[in-house]
C-alpha cells in the first residue's frame, strides 16, 4: 500500500465510507495464522499460486496428521516432501486421495489444477534418479508438463546428444548429476533455455558429498546454467515450474 | 534432425529432389567457423538469440579488434565484459558506435533490437553496484527492462520493504550481495517470481571472497532462489534475461 | 588479591592479628575441589553468580549421580545439558526435585533464586526449536525472563516483522537458524539490542553441518551480532542471560 | 505500531482530532531518506542511540564529504572507520572539528555527548593493537570508558593473570587476538563478564587468514565468549559498547 | 654401511677372513621379515628400542593372535592400540601375561625393561581422558615415567597454574586438548620443556571432528608446542617418551 | 563418418547401390540401448575393448540379474564392483560361470580373453588391501599380468626399496596408499614408469577421509604420478590396463 | 642389485676376476652429483630417458647458467619450466643453440633425438593455452608427436565432437581446462585411450584457484581420466609422453 | 610455591626472619617488565635459558631499536626473525656485534655461550632452504651443533638414504619440505631419532599455500614425527634445539 492508497483509505474512513473495522482490517492484517507448533504461511498460495509445501522427514506422524488437514480443510493441494514410508502409511490412510511415490518420497494430494510450462528433468546417472523425481513430481503438482531424459551423462554424451531436440522444446530443463556434476554444462551448451542445476551427493571420496558437484555448477561456463543446493529436488522442481509460469505473463 | 527427418531427406536424395551437395551441406555443417586463435560460436545467437559474448580482461587490443570487428561485420551486437579502460578506449576509438560503461567495466555495440521481459537489479549495499551494474547493463542489451533497486539490504530491511511491490512486478530479480548474502533469502520471502542470486567478493575475513555469501544463498530456505558463482554480475543478467523472455513463448 | 592487600595480610600474620593458618587458608586457596574423575569449579558460582555447567552426553549414569550429588549436598542449582533420557530416569529417581526437559534434553535442579533481565529466543523454522528451547531453559535457570518467539525465518518475514517490539522490549535476543542462518542479520537490522547468534546443524547438502550457517552469522552486515558455536544453545542462552544482569551493575 | 494504537489514531482521524496529514506522516513515514549513491539509515540512531557508521575503504573522497556533509547537517555523530590516510585529509580540511586516528584509521567527529558502561580492550601481542584501536575508538564513540589491556597473550599467561581484576570491574571485555587466539578462552575461564572475541588475520600459514582463531573462539570451552568477524575491530568495539549500555536499562 | 666399511668387508672376502656366505649375508640381509598378510619390520626395534607396534581396530582376531604370537616367540614387547574389548578378550585368554586398558583400549605385554625420562600428560577436559591414557601407557610401555594432570583446561585456568612445578619438573609434556585446543598454547607458555600437542575430536559443530583443535596447535604463539594427528595418543606418547629418551645420550 | 565417406554413402544411395534403409541404419544407428532403468553403453566395448563395468552397490538384486543377464547374454565379459555379499550370492547363484571376489567386493564373469601389459599393484599397509584388490582384479579382468607389492610403505622404506626392480619391469604401477599417501613420491622417485595413485580413506582425525593423501598425490614432486579419487581401485586397475595396452599399438 | 647379482659380483672379487676397486665402485656408486646448490638427479636420465627438468622461477641466472651448462657439458638435453623472459634471454645468449617459448615460459636445449608416441593436448578455452603449450613443448620435448586441438569446451560440445577420431588416433589425451573442468570427462567419454587431466586455475570466484576443476577431474565419470597439479603443464605432458613411450616396450 | 613453602615463608614473616618487604617481594615478583610498546619478557630466559625472539616482520626501525637496545643493555642474546633487508642495515649499523643473515632473514647477536645438542636439518628440494636457515639459524643460537643435509627429497631417496646415519648420530632430526611433503615420512621411517617436521608453502596449486604439506605431515604413518606450522622455520630450529637440550638433564 503506497501513500496514495493510504491516503485515499483514511479519507475515506473520515468520510465513513469505510468503517473503522473495514480499516483496521486492512491495515493490520497480516498474511499468516499461527497454528501453535506451526505458522503456515498461507500467503505462499497468492505469492506463487501455491500453498506452503512440508518437509515430512524431521515432522511427527501427529504433527502431520494436524498440517495436512489444515491444507485439506482450506482446500489446498498438499506436497509433504522427504516423507518416510511409514509416515507416508498414516496419511494416506487418513487421507485417501493423496499418493505416496517412494522413489521421490513425496506425498501428493491434488485439489485445484494449476498450469505451468514445459519442464524437461535429465539426469546424469540412475542412481540420480531419486532426487529427480522429486524435482519431477514436484513441477507436475504445479501443474508442469514434465519430460525425463535418464542416464544420459557425459561419460557417454552421445546418448544426450540424441536427445538436444526434446530438451530445447521445453521452457527450461533441469540437470540433476552427481560425481563431477558436468552434465550441467555440457547441457547448457546444447540447449538454448534456461537450465537449473541439481547437483547430488552420489559419488564418494572427493566428491565431498556433493560439494565438487555443487563447485562445477557454480562455475559452468555455460551463462543459462544457475544451482540449487545438494539434492535439493524439490528446489530444482519449483524453480523451473516458475520460471515455465512466465511464459502467461505479460 | 530425427530418423523421419532424416529418412525423407534420404528419400530426396534418391529422388532428386534434393542435390547431392545440398544433402552433403545439411549434414555435415558445422554450426561453428575457427577464427584461428579464437572459435566464434556462430551457433550461440540461433540458441539464445544471443551471440558470443566476449571476456575482455585475458585478451590483448589486437585480439580484441579481430573479433570484435569480426562481430560487426557479420551485423551482430557486440557485449565485451571484465574489460580494463585502457583497452575500451582502443576499442571506442575503432567502433565509435560502441558505449564502455566504466562501473561495470562492459562495451556494447547494439545492432539489431531484441525484446525480452522486466527484470529487478537489486543490491544489498553500495559495493555491489559494479556487480549489480554488469548484470543489469547485461540484462538491457538482451532486451530487458530493467529496475535498479539499490542498497537495500536486511541491516535495514524496512529499505527493501517499502520496493517490494515494485520488484514483484518484474518477471525476475537479480539479488546481488555480499557479506553473509542474506538478501536473496529476504527477497525471496518476499517476491513470488524467481530470484537468481548473485554473492559478491565485498566483506572481509570470513566471508572467504564471496564463498560465504554463496552459500548462504544456495542453501536458501526460500524455494525460489536460484544462485549463479560469485561476482558473476554478466551471468546473473545473462540469467534473468533469458527467463524474462520466457513470456513470449507459446 | 593485589599488592596491597597482601602487604596488609602480612603485615598481620606479624602482628598475630591473623593466625598463621588462616593467612595460608587465604592464600593457599584454590578455588575448586578435586573430586577424583572431575575436578568441580566451585569458582565458578562466584564469577557468575551460576555454578558449573555439567555437559550430560558422555559421562555415565554413575559419574552424573556422583556430580550431582555433590552440587546438591552444596546448596547449588544443578543444570545438566545434552542428557539422554534414560540418563535422565536415574537423575530424576535419585533427585525428585530436579526436572527433566525431553526436547531441550535439560536437567534441572533450582536451588535458590537468582535474577537476570529479559531475554527473547527467535528461531527460523520449527526444526530449529531443540537448540532454541536449550537456549531458553538455560536462561530461565539462570534468573532471566524468556519470551519465545519461533518459526519467524526470512522466508516469510513478515511473520517477524509483526514481533518486532516484543523483542525489541528485551535486553538480548538470541536468534537460533540453520540453512543460511539469514534470521540473524535480519533481526539485527530490526533492533538496537545485542543479538547473540546461535546457527543450526539444521539443513543439508552444502549447508556444511551448520558451517553455512555460522559463516552468515559471523559475516553479518549488522553490528549488533555475535556468534556461538553450532548447535550450541546453552551458550547462546547462557550468554544472553550474561548479558541481561548487567541492567544490575552499577 | 499495534493494532491498538493503531484504531486510537483511525478513530482520531474520524473524529477529526487527527488531521488527515498528521495521520499519514505518522503510518507513511519511512525511517530513511535516499541520497543518490546511498540509503543513510536515519532509523539506527533511533534503534541504537548511534548513527550508522560509515565504511570508508571503498567510497570515493566526494562520496565521503557527501555523506559526511549530510550527517553532519543533521547534527549527528560521524564515525567513519577503515578509512586511507589521503582521504582523512580531505576529511579533517573540511570538517576540522573532526579528528583522524592513523593507528585504528578512524575519521571521528562527535556532536552529542552519549553515554555507555566500562569496556576492557585485551591484545594477544603489539600486532593486534591496530584492530584493538578500532575497538576502543568506536567504543569510545558510543560512550564508553574504555581500558586497554594491551600484548598479554598465552604465551606469557602471567601477565594477563596480574591484570585480571581490572578487567573483571568492567562490564564487558573485548579480546582481540591472532594466531591461534587462545586468548578468548583464557579471558573468558578468568572473569564473569560477557566477553566478545575478535580474531585477528595476525599469524601466517595454517593461521589461514584469521580462520584459526576464529575456529578456536567460536569452539571456546568458556560459555561467555561470543565471536566476530575477523579483524572486525569496529564489531567488537559497537557490540561491547551495546552491552554496556544494558546496565542503564530498566 | 659406507664406503670404508664396505672396503674393508670386500678385502676380507678377497683375502678370505670373511666366507662369501657371510658377506652375501651381510650385505643382503634386509631387515624385516614377510609374515604373509603383514610385514613386521623387526628392525625397528633397533631402530627405536621398542617394536613395532599393531594397530588393532582394523585386523581380525586371528591374524592379532598370529601377529601377536610371532612377537612373544621373539621375546619382544607387544602394544597393540585401538583394540576393541571382544578381540582383547581373546588374547589375553591365548597370552595371559598380557593385560588390557579399556579406557586407553590397549594390550600391552611387558618383556624386557626398558627406560625413558619423566613424561608429563596434561588434558584439557574429562572427556580427552581416553585419548590421554592411549599416550600414557605407551609411554609407560617405552618406560618412561608417566605423571597425570587431567582436566585442567584454561576455563578454570587456576588449575592448570596450582600444577606448574610438577609439569616443568619432567623432561617433556604431551597436551591433550579438543574443542579450541587453547591448553597447549597456555601450557606451552607456562614451561620449559617441548610440548607435544595432541588435539582431539571432542566437541561439536565447527570444531570440524578436531580440525579447530588442530589449527590451534599448530599456530600456538608457544615455540616449545609441535602437533600431532587428531586422536592420535599412541603418537603423543610415543613422541613424549623418545624425546625423553634423549636425557641418556651422548 | 567424415565428409568423404558420408558423400560416398549419399551418392551410393542416389545411384541405387545402397538400399534408402541400410543408409538410415548406417547414419541414425546411436552406439547404445535402453533397458528400461539402464542405458548399457554398448559402444563402450568398441572404445575400450571392455564393457562398461555396473556400480552394483546402490542396485537391487532384481536391477543386478536384469543388467547382467543383458550382458551374459551378449557374450561380454561382466565385472560388478562395490558388490555386497548378499547381493554377490544371489549373482553367483544365477551365473555359476562368475566368481565373487569378498575381499575387492567384486563379481566377475568373464567371457573372451583379451590381452594386455604387466601392471604392478603396491600399497602402504595391510589396511590398504581392500582397495589394491579392487584394483588389481579390475586389471586382470582387463587381461593385465599382475604384480602385488603388498605393505611396503615409506614407514619403513626398505621394504619397498628390495622390490624396486620387479615393479620396473611392469608397464605401470599404481600406488594404493592413505594416511599420508606418501608412497606415491616414493615409488615415482624409484621407477621410470608411470605411476597411477590412488589415495585411499585409511587413517584417521586430520587424513579427511582421504583428501590428506589425495592431495599429497596431486602434489607429488615425482613427475611420473597421476592420480585417481579416494578408494577407487577400480579406477586405478582400469587406468592401468589402459595404460599397458598402449604396448601393443602401432 | 638381487642377491644372485651380489653372489656372483663376490665370488669374482674372491677369485679376483673383478679388481676390488672396480666391486667398491659398482656397490658404492650412487646415482648423482652434489653440484653445491643443487644435486643434480643423474640417475634420473636413466629411470626415463629424459634427464632432470630445471624449475626455472625460483632460481637465479647464476644458479641457471650453472645447471644448464652443467648437463650442455653432459650432453644431454636441457629443459627449463616456468622461466622468465629476462633469465631466458640470459640463458639464449649463452646458449644460442637453445629456444625460448615465451607462450609456455620454456627454454629448451635439444641434444639427443628421443621418440615417442602421439600425444593430443585438447584445451577448454584460450586462456588454457599457456598451461597447454607447456605441455605440449615438454610432449615434443620428449619426442612425442604433439597435436594441438584448442578451445573445444563443452559450453560448445560440438566443437569437440568434429575433432574426436584425430584425438582417438593418438596414445593419449591430455585435457587442459579450467572453470568447471567438464571438457576431461567429456573427453574421457569420447575417446578409448588414457586421458590425463590438468585443471587450471582459469576462471574467478568459486573455482577456488583451479580446487574446483581439480575436483571435477579427479571426480570423472570416466574411468580413464587421472588427474595432474593445478596448472601443472609440464607433468602433464611428462606423463603423456611417458606413456605413449608404453607403445614401443616388450 | 607449595602449601609448604609457603606457611614456612609466613611463620618466618612471623618471627621476623624474612623482612615483610622481602615477603612481598617474593611473594608479588611477576616476572616480566613493561617497555610501553611491548612486554619483554624476561622470565622466557630462565624457563627456556633463552631470551623472547623478536619478530622484524612488522615492526618498525624505531621499534626494533628500542627491543634490541634493552636486551643489550641486560647482556641478551638477541634474535630478530623474519626481518627485512632495509631495517636489518639499521640494526647492524647501531649494534656492529650482530650479524645479518639474509637467505634466513634473521639478526643474531649473540651475548653469551649456550649449549645445546646435534641437530639436523635436512631439506626436500632448494626452495625449501630460506626455511631451513632460519632453522639452522635459531638452533645455532641456542648452542646447537647443527648438521645440513639439503635437496634430499623423495623424488630421488637414495640421495637421502645415502646421508642416514649423518643424521642418525644426531638427537633430532627438523624435516623441512613442501609440495606434498613426504620426506618427513621417509625420514621418520629411516632414522629413531625425534623428527620436527616444517611444512613450506613451496609448490603451487593444490598445495594450498602449504596447507597440503602440512596435512601430510600431520598424518605421517612414522610415529617418530611431530608438526609445526607452514614456513615456520624459528619454531622448529627453537624446538630441535629444546629437544636436543635435554641430554644434559638429570
């Protein structure tokens, strides 16, 4: 609220077009409630046309239980990300219209459809897999038209090469790799959109967990590459299912 | 070029339609051409709409004329960054067309008008201005609109506050700080479009050249922060822009 | 005991106006007490008005039952931090005075009254409350006046913002953040009280076990922070209340 | 502002006792005002009785009489630290009222007489004195009786013990140390005030820049030893002097 | 064996004072013998006057109770470190003369005597006590005389101060210390003798699993202070008494 | 398929001689398969005249049968590294003709005999083994003739020099050492051959989980030594291979 | 020398069918000559066929034109690394029949024709060049033959791809690049021949001086990548070459 | 001073046999003397039977006059470490007795005879050598006999092997190299004697400015090596020469 519309409020609250309460209202409220162990922000909905999304893995089953039906309540879609299987067992049970995916640990329940752009999810390795169904189940709740392209790293880039044309079609690609983590620049350079990096913590030795991988990205000399934290699949989701929302903007 | 494509043009071969020379031509062209101590990605503006861009600081006047004249001659913009005074002005005084923007140390020569969408250049202090600079004049010659929103880190986060409205109106933000980075998270908070992060080498002692400031941006508890390597003002631009033109696509 | 002081003691054993035992009672007096696998700073209650401190974690049940008993038997208020809690079933059996905490895993056995100021514990997430409840329980031993204030991080700043005079009504803050640690510098920027900055292992990837977190805080562009070690609530709670006694001091 | 006051000043402007520009100054009013190139914080002073501090190393001779100027217009205590000796010259012609101190690099030019506690200044060795300097000026600045405690260090234990109880009569006490800065816990194990540790880059090879006694401050066994950052003189002289502005406190 | 010598053995063998055979083995004879999975270096027992010694954490029992074995046939001094409880169990039923130290987690079996000088082993903390006596009784085992100063850390420096003479009073001092690792500057700084520092792993967060103890060590303001590996007792000790050792040489 | 015989094959097409299929086969035909959750590079067999090698520690037993039956079934020889026991029975059950190698965790099945050089394999210590075996069977599957120098680190550096002349002989030697890694330089300093280090995660406290040696191998001040990541024997035995192979080509 | 040798060398002094001298001198005689300031590795020529390389930088022209004569005397082949142009000019007039390659800062003094085998030097972008040019002139040096393929990165993978069977006809690849380091597990995956790796400290911010590469690189997907010292030019064409030497032994 | 100590020196206060100045004299004597600028103190003479060591590094000629002009005055030997060039001309000039050294960059003046043990200080390469005079340096100013065994270095260990027992007949060994640092293992592993290991900041790239050496030596395998602190030549010349001291104690 700018100064004009400040203004303009209070006139009108002298003038008693608006009474006190409507002002108050307006000027005090703010974009939160608090729910005792939990503030969930539901102002995240209006911001990015999606509520706030649980991480399950620290939470209790209890603690779950009393979010996720919060959300439902409000008729909001629900993600619980790095949700155990045992958890996971609970809430689908009191909840049978969310799905459980195991490889990506995430606990989906849909309610309104959303729509976003074309997001292609390409990994290095199977054993990247986990982390990019996390990213991939993450895009399509928000509505995502998503495309995996597995195992194509560069140790064998032949096998990304073959697939260049699908990945350009897509608003942005998402490049989840390990080890050395180069598949992020070799697909920079073939590509002509925007591409979110998600380094892994597959490897050993020095590969420091995922750091060499995360240290390649940030320094890719491919300009259309920007990164994510380790195994952060969820992050390498949302972020390119916002970027493929500009694509409605004016 | 998938089998389809490439049986029909067999096919056209066969058939005459198609010269064995043209055939030749669309198979084997190599989308680049070797300059000799330089090879120019000629295939880079058919990809990003965008040519070559070229790093200023490694190379001598004399390289620095051969490409850039070679640029001009093939009608393409001209983006030289990191580059030192002294040879901007050799360059300004052989491509008079040419700007160099000393802050943050760029030469451009626009040829032909690009369109891309809003983007918000936002700084934490007053010594990220040559970082954020880079990026934002990066961001204009690739068509952007572009928003400075400077000095408004969280030591005085009622500055930033006050500009949110303004920022969330773009497509992107470019968050540029240093020290312990924590605007990208702040701004992250605030805005629902995504923010590319760039950490700069400003602070002391324990911020380890910018190495603090990346990681706190890329371990972000905002999901819509995106980080680029430190003091990388050209990437972070470079970034933004091509998210920003996402909008025009179907 | 200055020069002065020692002159006139001597100066009295030669006089006999101080026994010869006593003037080696004072000057021989060293100020703990050996107690075979640990050596009790008794010293320490009279530098800070807070007996030692007994780290729980590695010390068996018999060691603790033996320590605590001697600090009982001496009138002295028992705090025992980063207790198991089967550790702590055998304290709370042989010293039905004493409380026992689960999440902040704090045993405590309050003697006499002592006062400190007021002290607000601020968290990021709700990951971060074990670490803020130490903290808080800590200080609370310690005479001071705690108010909670959780789960306000910069991801949704607004939620801090809302609190910002509560805290501000306090001596100290403590503020109690893993991931990148930005609530610190945040908070800083929103009061003019000391902050004392506590990061959390809470995170993953490059988060460093807390490293990020600790460089955002040491790194911050506010003045008025200073850092603890990860993890390391009572600290923060301790030197909190530390500094709340000095709206004492003459 | 809550929401209480915040309907006693609607229900004012209803009622008219509140003109309608009264009401907007107050709810508009921003606590900063733009200068061109930089944001000055006019807020702080209200926060911490204290102007924000200017950091001289990286600002121009015009930027710095520029916003001295201004600071000075409004009658507000200046403080400019990490500033060249050439620059203060020009500072100190144009503001003789104003001095420069070489040793902390400290250009100070107070208005208003504040008041603050007793801060004890300690140096590991002579090569920390110049960080120790910027403490004490700073401090000094905000009103502090400041002790210097000067090359006292481990290596010589003895005579930081003879100087112990000068130190314990102060409020708070600044160490400031390089090397491997045992110094800090020393300090800390000796007295029962809050003690904010500075770590210095003094030292050479594995000292790695400060990062040594920085490590070995933050993992202090004394629980009264918060940490800044290194070489951060300034910090630790505000921190301090914050502290022991607590003891005038209700 | 050098040129004169070698001189003189091949003379003998011309004029035929010395066999071929026993020249063959003069010159040959390596000094260890192959024992299969591992190579005793029987020469070190010239070397330093006491055999190698067996690290037990990584062997099965087996292979200690052959090891173990081929050393009592020789009638040498056996030492086996980091030996877990189930395997020491086994060899001290197979070689009852030899004795267990759970804490130190060392089987040690005693042969010849031998001497070394007085050896100092200080910790910082009760927790640094099994590290402590890992150096103690190697130590013992290389017959030095072995004097405990255990938790005497510089949080209560007093302790360490009450215990100086002692300490001075042997030929060499290992300081045993985790977290900040500040003991060995400050005992380094009370005495006359070398200092061998070992840090340890006790502590949390950025004490970096012993790497802050470790850098503290080796940048100590103290001259008389060299460092060894984290954990390392057996080292400390080992060092201790070989420098001890130099007390009967020439 | 350079410009030439691309030509040839088009004309080839035109004039008939060349069928519109086999000239699709010849230019769409990529060197690779997919299998579902796998993507066996095939061509990899015609690179190195050896199959790609599975990582079977992060497999199902169902994805292990699956891979290797796709291989068997080809008639290529199948190496399984980091292969559990549990997982290795279940192999071994299914495919009598393999063996499962418990020490280097390896199952191989091979299939046709291939050629290549001598390939000495020396470590440090007896700790080191594991990883050596790794490497060594990794060589042998490759055809390589093997020599093991097993525990003759630079602790007692005369085990290593008796056997200098036999590692000359080989074609290429890896080194297998951690703690220090120094045997690297070592064994570079004694013979003119290359030497492939492969640090290993042996030791503990300061050695990093192997950084320690593995830097201290990038390092090394002998000019023949390259280095591979930490515990990687497969990578050593194969880089070896490679090397020795080298003797048989023109 | 085995023991077989040494019987046999006995029995014919004992027999005196060897003078004793001539035994003294062949058990005496070790493999090198004190020259003063440096001992010179005579023995080295031997091992490798290729004499001591001089490390140019920290030496003074006296000390240069003392070892370059030193082996011109010799006749053997002279290579200085790392030189700079004011001692290679003094080295030049000296000795006119040697070369100074100012690109690669190397003299060179060829004597004797030595031959080895194909080596290709692929770099990822121009600012490799120097660190490439030193390997590929010590490559020559050594007698390899040296192909230059420059400025193929991965940011434009088809730039490599044009060139890969020229690279594959070599021996072995040397990879030189900086920033992410990617071009040496493209490579790597690219071609069948041993690949060694140099990382480069081309780039800014979170390279790390060239750590970053040197991570990627020791990281590889690719199993036959081994990796050189950062910038280490000289050894990385050193032991190309040395392997290429591998085609011509037994 | 013991409880028995003491209550003798009070019941002598008490009959009058001690004077009560004399009481306080010993009873307050702290054993240094303030010189305004810096602390000398004076008691390291009778704790090490050598005066403090001055650092020249960062002090300036004036400073530097007045510390040696007291020490001369009390009849010290004086050692000035790190000292450059220009201001060692002022020293010599104003005392003829001192000598300059310049490759060990140290002042000697020495007053009156010490005397210490055999020490050796052996060197990996050239580069090494200003560190291992200022080594060699500060032990001969201790009183030691000191043995130079320079350029030894593992890349050719039969230089080293040759000079062993040179080095065995002395009581300590100091092991000076950079790089990767492992001639402190080969040394430690050929000889009983304690080894002090200096790790240099000679090398480049990942050696980290030392740090890599250093980690090498802190992991040694030999049991016989103790570290000191990148380039910190002083230190292990102080130590040696502490350590070697010992043969003259009881």
């Amino acid at each position: 609220m700018d100064e004009k519309a400040l203004r303009a409020l209070l006139g009108q609250v002298k003038t008693g077009k608006v009474t006190l309460d409507d002002a108050v209202g307006k000027l005090k409220d703010l974009p939160y409630a608090e729910l005792g162990y939990a503030t969930v922000d539901t102002h995240r909905n209006l911001r990015f046309g999606f509520p706030e999304v649980v991480l399950g893995e620290p939470k209790t089953v209890e603690q779950l239980l009393g979010i996720v039906g919060a959300l439902v309540e409000r008729k909001q879609t629900v993600l619980v990300t790095r949700l155990q299987p045992d958890k996971a067992e609970a809430l689908v049970a009191r909840f049978p219209k969310g799905q459980y995916h195991p490889v990506a640990r995430i606990f989906h329940l849909p309610q309104r459809k959303v729509k976003a752009g074309r997001v292609a999810i390409v990994t290095g390795g199977t054993s990247d897999i986990p982390v990019a169904e996390e990213a991939a189940l993450t895009a399509e709740a928000m509505g995502a038209d998503v495309r995996r392209v597995y195992d194509v790293g560069v140790a064998g880039i032949h096998r990304l090469l073959r697939r260049r044309e699908e990945i350009q079609e897509c608003h942005v690609a998402v490049a989840v790799a390990g080890m050395e983590g180069a598949l992020a620049s070799a697909l920079g350079g073939l590509v002509g959109i925007p591409v979110v990096a998600v380094p892994t913590s597959v490897g050993y030795g020095a590969n420091l967990g995922g750091i060499s991988a995360l240290l390649s990205m940030v320094n890719s000399c491919a300009s259309n590459v920007a990164t994510m934290n380790i195994d952060n699949g969820f992050g390498g989701g949302f972020y390119a299912a916002l970027i493929s929302r500009t694509k409605g903007r004016s």
